[in-house]
C-alpha cells in the first residue's frame, strides 16, 4: 500500500514539473516576443499618403498569413503592401568566447490615407502570433491642411454614369502637371470596393505616344504622357485608364480621389564642403558647386467625388444560354479539317468580336449545345481564350460519331445589349463537312500474313520479262553480325549517336530544372550583366531626352528587381530602401541610390532639357553605384 501511494505521488509530482516547465517556457516565448507599431512621419497633409507598418520580432518566427482588423482605423483609408521577412544574424566576441546572436520576425506594411484634418491617432492594433495577441502602442499624428497650388490638379472622369450590372466601362484618371516632381503616390479608394472589378485595356503600342508604368496600391498601371489645358492654362498630363465593371446593382459612390508628390518649391543657398567632388554636389542638388539648393514640399491633388449608378439586368427574355456578357458581339467558327472519318478530330477555333473590352467575354460550354452534342462527342475541357487581333478567340476539339453527319450546326453567343436593353444572340454559319466511315482493323492487318516464304523468281516471257512478284515471301533473311558493325564508320556513328544525344539532352534538362527550381538565383546571376547590356544602348534607340531618362530608370529597377530577386518593373525607391538595408547596405550607397531614381523622375516627367554633359554625369554616376552595390550585396 505505501509503494503504491509512492508511485502514484511521483506520478503527480511528475506531471506537476511538467506543467510548471511548460509554463516556464510560454512565458519566456512570450517574453522573447516583441510588437511595435511604427510610422513614416507624424505630421501628413490631408489625402497625403504615408506608411504604417507593424514589426514582430522573437524566436522561431515566420510571416503570418492572418490579415489584421483594420476596422478601428475608421478615420484612415488603409491600403495593405504584404508582409515581408526581417530576419538576420549576428556575431559577437567577448573575451575571445564567440557568441552567434539570430533574430527572426517580419514587417506587415500598409498605406494609409488620413481622411480628415486636425490631431489624430493610430489606435491600438490586436496583433495575433501564433496562440497569442499582442497589442500595438497608439500613435499620434497631425493631420494638416495641404498646400493650395494651381500647380496640380487630379481629374476622375467615366466613359457613363448609368450602366448595367456587368458592363464594362471606362475610368480615366488625369494628373495636370506643371512643375518639376520628385516622386508621387496616387491613392485611388476605388482600388478598395470589393464590388468593382478593375482591368487593363489594351495598349496600341505602335502609337507613336509615351507609355509609363506607374505603381498603383499593390499593382500598376500603364500612363500616357500628354499635354492638355484646364481652367484655361496648358499643363503636361500623366494619365491612365482602367476598364470598370460592377458585379451588383444600386448606387455606386466613388469618394475623392488623391495624388501626392513632391515638387520644386523653390531654391535655398548653401555651403560647399571642403574636398566634395563635383559628383557630390550633383548628387545633392546643387547645381555643380554654385551653392544653390532645390527646395522640394509635399502638394497634395483631389479629384471630385462621383456618384454612379449600377442598374440590374432584367430577367424577361433571358436566353438559357446567356454568358453575362454585355456589349455588342458577333461570332465566327472555322472547322479543321472539313473531310475526316468518323472519331477523326475535328478543331473548332470560335472567334467573338464587337466589343472593346473581350478579356471577360466567356464561351459557353460546347457540350450544353444539343443540336452539336446530337452528332459529336465533345469533351469537357476547353482551351481558355486569348484576345487576339481584336477578337477573342476559342479553341475545341470535336468528333463525328457517325459517317451521316453532313455539317456542323451554327454555334449561338447569347448578350445583352445596353442600348437597346434587351437580350440578344449571335449565331455563326453552318458548316459543311464530309465524314467516311472507318475501317476495320483486323489482326491479319495488325500481325501481317503467316503463310512460309518461298522462293521467289522472275518469270521469263517471249516477250520480255514478266511481273515481278508482290508480297512477304519475297523477303529474305539477312543476318548482320556485330563485328560487322564496329568495323564500319557508318555504323558505328549511328550506334553512338543516340547516346551522345542522350547524354546532350540529359545535360540540359538538369540545367534547365536547377533554373525552374530557382530562377530568382539565376535572374541575380545575371543581374549586373543585363545591367550593362541595358546601358549599352543607353541613348541609342531613345527619340528624346524623356525615352533616355526612362531606360535609364528601368535599366537601374530591372537591376534592382533580379539582383533582389523581386519584381522591378513598378519597383519603387521606397520599395528597394528596405531591402538593402537588410542586405546591410550602408547609408550613403543607399542615399545615392535615391537621388538617382529622383533625377530620372524629373527627366522624366518635368519636361526639362539638359546638356550633354549633365547626363553623362547621371550616367557615369549610375553605372558607379550599381557597381558598387554588386560589389556589397
């Protein structure tokens, strides 16, 4: 009785040590654990954008997937930017005893918009990690009225106010320009309306007319520079359009929207420091040693809000059919071939003209024809369609099952037409077609005749030789031994030959999956090759100095994206600030870096002129500090 009463108190005691060591090591977990909020700056103008990000540092952490609550952030329009890793590692040594010290966590960024003026804060965020929740420490900000400036102004203008459920219509965003920028954000709170769907048109790129690619929130968009007039003065324009369609009925509110940027305010005189280069006082806006300085503010522009109004499709007279297309479509079907035998496949390419906008048009399932289904087999999958030429186009493979089919029926589109607000279809030509049916195959045909060989000879005539005879018993049975083979070149080569190409092919695939395993690796292999190819052809193909500055500024973000291994297209300086610095940059190679983004900007969209030498100055200057950062990261 007593050992059982041991036991059962070591069990307990056990158990007991267990949990309070459990306990121990949650609470360090959690003592390991940190979570701060952190802005841009604290002082913004109304509709200016900033960045607010959340930073999780501790041990054992990777980026979470779970999107916060922004709801308490009510007078803010907040815009996410993703998650990223802000892991490193260090090492220390005290007293010759070397200590590895690793830190693991990750940065949640956002874009927020202050929606009104006056003092402002930043509530308390709940921050989930892992079991656990956080809360982030509020923050204060100023929220001040922008400078008023005749300088800027932001249009949002749409191709109809009153349109359907469905339809496509056009939203042009306007910039009027008409001073000198360094860098601009656009904040477009439509981006945000689950309801609204928002898409590219497509680009006439042989226009002749100058095309951007801007970052916008998460994506990007495709601008045209131009000149136009407003309020009765000329402005430069920047300006871009998104095909809009809204997936429900009633009143569509658009709210304001913002752009901001920071433009040339005027000049400031300043020292020159002792033993500073030219390339210094270029890279720091003065205008090589004069002591002049550029002044650049933060403007702010707003376009007017815009009320839309979104009617539903009526239910009278749909077809069974109908896609949820809208617009105006007609429809044409080619079949290839048109002489086949029965199970023979037969390729249905379906062309769908009419409207502008054909990314969302959809092909009805050929299977749900009846009238085709009768005389074909048709299977269930369907190549997707690719816009092409004007028309999207659709791709389908389709079988006779009997040899008295003569055509195939026409194919129906059903739509609907805004203008006359009714249902429509389009229905394609019949087509002709002449189907044979199939032969039999038996074994004999499969396996060939069995009967013994015999010898085959030509039969004489008077008057000649007669007909040779026809069949396999005029083979003969040849034997090739393989001494024979090695002794001739001929052979020999074409015993080898598959195996040299064996060999050739098994070497590219392996390269070929290391590259598919990790193209990031490669593409930052070749980073700093591409770079100087780029360069190369540096104001050879460009018409203008604005075309000059802008491969300039893709040639340093195409850079920047491989070597990062990220997306550089739309790469911001903002967006590749943060990634130095985790690859230990230092500050001064970063700051160069930034005012070559900024020098290309305003070549590229001020519009000014500049002499031949400043820009091999800005050229020279932009091949040293991509090499330098080769030569760091």
């Amino acid at each position: 009785m007593t050992i059982q009463k041991s036991r059962a108190f070591g069990i307990a005691l056990g158990c007991c040590l267990i949990f309070v060591a459990g306990a121990f090591h949650w609470a360090d977990c959690a003592e390991n654990i940190s979570v701060r909020a952190m802005v841009e700056k604290e002082t913004v103008a109304l509709g200016e954008s900033f960045m607010f990000q959340i930073e999780v540092e501790g041990n054992d952490l990777s980026s979470s997937t779970t999107p916060l609550d922004m709801s308490p952030l009510k007078d803010f329009t907040v815009e996410s930017m993703g998650n990223r890793s802000n892991s490193s590692s260090s090492i220390t040594i005290i007293n010759g005893q070397m200590n590895k010290i690793e830190t693991h966590g990750y940065v949640m960024s956002y874009r927020l918009t202050p929606k009104k003026l006056g003092q402002t804060v930043i509530p308390s965020l709940s921050v989930p990690v892992g079991s656990q929740v956080f809360k982030t420490e509020p923050i204060a900000l100023q929220v001040v009225q922008p400078e008023t400036t005749q300088d800027f102004h932001l249009k949002v203008s749409f191709s109809k106010t009153r349109f359907y459920t469905g339809e496509p219509i056009l939203m042009t965003v306007t910039w009027y320009l008409a001073k000198d920028i360094k860098d601009f954000t656009f904040h477009l709170p439509i981006l945000e309306n689950p309801s609204v769907t928002l898409s590219d048109p497509e680009v006439d790129q042989n226009s002749g007319q100058q095309y951007y690619q801007i970052p916008l929130g998460q994506g990007s968009a495709i601008a045209q520079k131009g000149t136009d007039s407003f309020n009765g003065r000329d402005y430069t324009t920047l300006s871009f359009t998104k095909v809009l369609s809204a997936s429900k009925p009633g009143v569509l509110e658009i709210p304001e929207s913002t752009i901001s940027c920071k433009a040339l305010a005027g000049f400031s005189r300043t020292q020159r420091r002792r033993n500073s280069s030219p390339f210094d006082d270029f890279f720091n806006n003065d205008f090589f040693g004069s002591g002049i300085r550029e002044v650049y503010k933060t403007f702010v522009a707003r376009s007017e809000p815009v009320s839309l109004t979104v009617l539903p499709l009526p239910e009278e007279g749909k077809p069974d059919d109908f896609s949820g297309c809208i617009g105006h479509f007609h429809i044409e079907v080619t079949a290839t071939p048109t002489q086949v035998s029965v199970g023979d496949p037969i390729t249905l390419t379906t062309s769908i003209r009419g409207s502008d906008y054909l990314e969302n048009v959809q092909l009805p399932p050929l299977s749900k024809n009846a009238e085709l289904a009768k005389d074909f087999k048709i299977p269930n999958e369907m190549a997707a369609g690719i816009v092409k030429d004007g028309a999207k186009v659709f791709t389908q493979t389709v079988r006779a099952k009997t040899d008295t089919v003569t055509a195939i029926p026409p194919l129906r589109f059903a739509y609907f037409d805004p203008d006359l607000g009714k249902y429509q279809v389009a229905q394609s030509r019949m087509i002709p077609i002449e189907v044979k049916a199939t032969r039999i195959v038996t074994a004999s045909d499969a396996e060939g005749p069995t009967s013994p060989a015999v010898r085959n000879e030509l039969e004489a005539w008077s008057q000649g030789i007669a007909y040779n005879y026809e069949g396999p018993d005029v083979l003969e049975n040849q034997r090739i031994r393989f001494s024979s083979l090695i002794r001739s070149p001929l052979w020999m080569g074409a015993l080898l030959l598959p195996f040299s190409i064996y060999l050739v092919l098994l070497l590219f695939v392996r390269m070929r999956q290391e590259r598919i395993a990790d193209p990031d690796k490669f593409r930052s292999k070749k980073a700093f090759t591409t770079f100087k190819q780029n360069m190369k052809t540096l104001g050879k193909e460009q018409e203008n100095e604005a075309e000059t500055y802008e491969h300039l500024l893709r040639a340093i973000r195409s850079y920047l994206g491989d070597k990062l291994k990220i997306e550089g297209a739309a790469l911001t300086f903002k967006d590749a600030q943060e990634f130095l610095k985790d690859k230990g940059v230092d500050t001064e190679l970063i700051q160069s870096l930034e005012e070559l983004f900024s020098r290309c900007e305003q070549g590229r969209y001020g519009g000014g002129s500049a002499a031949p030498e400043f820009f091999d100055a800005l050229e020279s200057r932009a091949f040293e500090t991509i090499q330098a950062l080769e030569r760091k990261i």
